[in-house]
C-alpha cells in the first residue's frame, strides 16, 4: 500500500514534485535525505514488553473455599456498612490489671481482641436481631452466641469459632482462642472447630496496625465486626488550652440489609460501645 505523506505546506510540495514520498511499511523507497530522517521520527515506534517473569501458585483447599464464600457473599448479600470510634482508655486499664491477675495465677493473658470477642457476644445477647441469618422463607434468629474468629495463617484464612461466647469468662475465652489459633496454624483444625458460628470478628487492628477496614460478610452469617487500631487524640476541651488526650478504636460492622435494617445495626453499635467503654459491666 503506498502513502503520500506531506513533509511540507501544501504549496512547497506543489513546487517540489519530488519531495511527493512513495512508502511501503516501516521503508522509503525515494527521499531526500534530511527528509529521511524527519519522516523516520514519525514512524511506529518498537513498543513490545517483554514478557514478564512469574510462577504460578497452585489453590490450597482453603483457598479455593474461602474464594468461593466470599465470592457467593458479595454477589449475594446486600451489604451496607457502619463505622464507630470506641474509647478504649478504660478497656486497656482493665486489661492490665486482669493480666496482672492471670500471671500471678499461671493463667494466659488476656488480649483486646477477647475483650472484643466477649463485648461482641453481649451485644449480640442485647441486640438478638444480629445474631440470625437469611433463608428465603423465613429469618432464622439464633439463641446460641458463637463467634468466629479470623485468624492468617500461611496455609490462607481460617475461622475458628468460639461457642456461646456470651457465658464465657474473659480467661475461658483467652485459652480457647490461643489453642485454636496455634491450631488453625498447624492445619489441624477439625470441622466442629469452625462451624456452626452465628458472628464473626476480623481483627486487623492489633496485628497489623490497620486504621478501619470493611470485612466481607461471613455467609450465612448476617454481620462481621472489622476492628481497627487504636490511637491517641487529642480531645479538645471549652478554652484554648483546655485539652486532653484518648486513644481511639475504629471498628465497622458489616450488615447484611435483608436482616439487619440501619437503625438494628446502629442499635448493636451502640450496645457494643458501652462494653468497650464501661468495660467492667462485662464482668457482671
């Protein structure tokens, strides 16, 4: 295919028949020289990439499960979501005298995310609402609490469950969390190990240092709790120099809107809060 191709204004050319270019692709059969190089300037460029270097990385079992949960969950269940600030000021002073207490005893120390586990567990005693799941006839609430927990392993995401969570004490909770964490690590966990959870909490907060995240709905399950890091503030005061300084949690629940409506979800939120914040009604 041949192409004329204009170097100059239209009545230079008209002048200058032989600067008319006659091109077959990516050649200039008859050109001056210096227009040689200009028109080589406007030819395609070599932009192939080379190829890139990769390794392929078979699907563990886990994988491929927890690809198609998540998968079948978000292309199923509405999602909407609600983010709160917790003070934990008084949730950390407990925990430290708690653990002051397990060490003289030989017992495990206690974590924020047990505290969390059991805060969960009551409001979900409080707030029944959130503790069901949807089935096309009916919406199924349950009246045992059991908490799944996130736990990252090498192996991919497992979800060991803490039954009745709710009747548990801080220390109970601590140990069972523990074992099955080193557990899910060591892939030995069994069936009875991560079914039958009515909740779910994702903690990337305290290991990770993440500030707020949304976490994917755990189905059939109607809501998970994100928990974030918590940081320090400053609370401004009446006057200028009238301030004071908190730390702050960030947690974000995830709700599926076919079972829990805003208002039920901001309910749970609030019931949850006051654990975290009044953190010895937990011992009650």
């Amino acid at each position: 295919m041949q192409l004329l191709m204009e170097i100059a204004p239209l009545p230079v050319l008209l002048q200058e028949n032989w600067l008319k270019i006659i091109m077959c692709p990516y050649q200039i059969t008859w050109l001056h020289e210096e227009r040689k190089l200009q028109l080589r300037s406007l030819l395609p460029k070599d932009t192939s990439v080379p190829a890139l270097d990769y390794v392929d990385i078979p699907h563990s079992q886990i994988r491929k499960v927890t690809a198609s949960r998540l998968l079948f969950s978000k292309q199923t269940i509405p999602h909407y979501y609600l983010t709160v600030d917790t003070c934990v000021d008084k949730l950390m002073g407990l925990r430290s005298q708690l653990n002051s207490l397990q060490e003289s005893s030989g017992g495990k120390r206690i974590s924020v995310n047990d505290l969390v586990i059991k805060a969960a567990a009551l409001a979900l005693r409080k707030v029944p609402q959130c503790n069901s799941s949807w089935t096309d006839n009916y919406i199924r609430q349950f009246n045992n609490v059991n908490i799944n927990v996130a736990v990252q392993t090498d192996n991919g995401l497992y979800v060991p469950v803490i039954r009745d969570a709710d009747k548990k004490g801080l220390s109970k909770i601590a140990d069972e969390v523990k074992n099955l964490a080193q557990r899910a690590r060591e892939n030995s966990l069994k069936p009875e190990d991560y079914e039958g959870g009515t909740f779910t909490v994702s903690n990337l907060g305290g290991p990770f240092g993440i500030k707020q995240f949304c976490a994917i709905i755990n189905p059939p399950q109607s809501g998970i709790l994100a928990v974030g890091s918590a940081e320090k503030r400053v609370i401004p005061g009446s006057g200028p120099d009238d301030f004071q300084f908190a730390s702050f949690m960030t947690i974000t629940l995830s709700c599926d809107h076919r079972v829990i409506d805003g208002a039920v979800g901001a309910e749970w939120l609030k019931a949850f809060k006051g654990y975290i914040e009044n953190p010895e009604s937990m011992l009650l």
